[in-house]
C-alpha cells in the first residue's frame, strides 16, 4: 500500500515515473519487454559516465594537463581509484617472490617516470589492464547511487535484482581473468594451495579446501550484492520514513513540531545519503578488485 501512495518510490521499482501532481509518466513496452523505471535509469547512469568520461579523455588528448573544476573534479576520482585501489591490490600477477624483477637492460621491464613497471616495453602498470572494468564499475554504481538523491527518481541499486546482476559480472571478470592467467581449469585448481602431507591425508584435504574455497568465492560475490542492495536501499527507507512523520501528523497539534524536526532529519539523512553513494560504489570496487587479484596470484 505504501509503494503504491509513491512513499516508497525510491526502493520500489515501477513501469512508470511518479511525478508531483498526480502526473504519472507510463513507460513503453518494447518487443514484449516492459521498461521499468529502474532500467531507464540504469541507461541514464551509463550515458552519463559515458559522456562525462569520453569528454575527459578528450580534455587528455596530447598529453595536456585537465583544466576546470568539473573535469578535474572526475579525473581525481579515476586516479583516486587507479592509484589506491587498482595497482597497489593487484600488483603484479607476473611477479613471483621467489625472483626479483629482471634489470632494464633485458627488456622485460621499464620504469616510467612515476616509478611504475611495465612488461614488454609498454609504459604503465602491469594492473591497468583490468582498470577498464573496473572503473566502469565504480562511475556505474556511483551515478546510480547518485541518480537516487533527485526526488521522483531512484536509484536502482536499490533494487536487489539490480546489485545482483552487477555481482554476477564482477564474478564473471574475475572467472574471466583468473582463466586468462591460469586456464579455465588452472582457475579452480590454483585455489588449493601445495599441501605437505602424507598423500592419505592430501586426498582427504585437497577436496575439502577445495569445496571451502570455491563456495567462497561464490558467497563472497553474492555479499557483494547484498551489501550494495542493504546499504541504498536502508538509506532511502530511512528518509521515506522520516517524510511520513510529517503525513501522519498532518491532522494533529503536533504537525508544527513535527514538520521542521523531519526536515532537518531529511537534509541530514539526506547528505548521509551523498557520502554513502560513494562510499558504497568504492566498497564494490575495492571488493571486486580483491577478488580479481586472488584470482590473478598464487594462492
């Protein structure tokens, strides 16, 4: 009943817009499949980090510098990403602790002038190959957390079908990776480390570990969406439920007090809301990228 009064319209998915006025913007239904509003936003959520990263790129061409606030603004935010989450979690993957980088002069390594390696003459980091995804990971999940904070929208990680699809391709990227290191076979089989037993007592652990590794690493995906999914959908119930206060009290002495104390609630709540959005969408990010690093090294 609530969802259906718009008190929920920021954690219930519709197949149509509610707008102030009693104004409902109905969605079509395209080749047999209903649009809802949370698909909608999800495409607006990739144009923007679309738009807003091909016109950065742009800024980039030829080596100069990003100027203007708001060009600056997402560009410290990819290298915030790329810096301190991407190439110090993954590393790496070719390096071994049991030999030491091998010296410029072989060719397998250069060192540009930030200090960073690179394989075969390529300038860089060995981790940029896997920025790609995951930097479309966190602007992704970060603008539809965002898209959530204008009123009549939503944000679609809010939706549990929503974090559970994002889940998914992360486990599929880090299958993915994993198989291209190791061999899809060699991907499972390296989760189980040398075990220094008796061959009796390996055959009775290597399949046990085994089984706790692998269903690990499907639960540790599946937290993925939960936590997402929880933590936006939390927030914005809280400040649904802060606004009724105001609804319910409409008809009693007590409106006058409740009114300004539920406004504040809101903006606070509400700025709460704007930290969680990026707090939430690095969480995913950082989490993903461990996992993606797990599947890249020696266990």
């Amino acid at each position: 009943m609530l969802a259906s009064h718009g008190t929920f319209h920021h954690v219930y998915d519709f197949n149509e817009f509610h707008l102030p006025f009693g104004i409902h913007i109905k969605l079509p239904e395209i080749m047999g499949l209903q649009l809802t509003k949370y698909m909608v936003l999800q495409l607006v959520a990739a144009l923007l980090v679309f738009f807003i990263f091909r016109g950065l790129v742009s800024k980039t061409k030829g080596g100069n510098p990003v100027t203007g606030y708001f060009w600056n603004f997402w560009e410290m935010l990819a290298l915030y990403v790329r810096d301190n989450v991407v190439r110090p979690v993954i590393g790496d993957p070719h390096h071994h602790d049991d030999h030491q980088h091998a010296h410029d002069e072989v060719g397998t390594y250069i060192t540009d002038n930030s200090g960073d390696h690179a394989h075969d003459g390529e300038v860089g980091h060995p981790a940029d190959k896997y920025l790609p995804f995951l930097w479309s990971c966190f602007f992704f999940i970060l603008f539809c957390n965002l898209l959530g904070a204008f009123p009549w929208f939503g944000s679609a990680t809010a939706n549990i079908n929503v974090t559970g699809a994002l889940a998914l391709i992360a486990f599929i990227a880090t299958f993915f990776y994993g198989a291209q290191m190791h061999g899809p076979i060699g991907f499972w089989t390296h989760m189980v480390p040398a075990v220094d037993a008796p061959a009796p007592i390996k055959i009775f652990l290597v399949p046990m570990i085994f089984v706790i590794e692998a269903g690990g690493l499907l639960i540790k995906h599946g937290v993925l969406a939960v936590r997402l999914f929880a933590n936006i959908m939390g927030g914005h119930t809280v400040l649904a439920v802060i606004l009724a206060f105001i609804a319910d009290a409409a008809t009693s002495g007590a409106w006058f007090i409740v009114m300004p104390g539920s406004l504040a609630g809101q903006i606070g709540v509400g700025l709460l809301e704007l930290l969680v959005a990026f707090i939430q969408a690095y969480v995913f990010t950082f989490l993903a990228t461990i996992f993606i690093a797990m599947s890249l090294h020696e266990h």
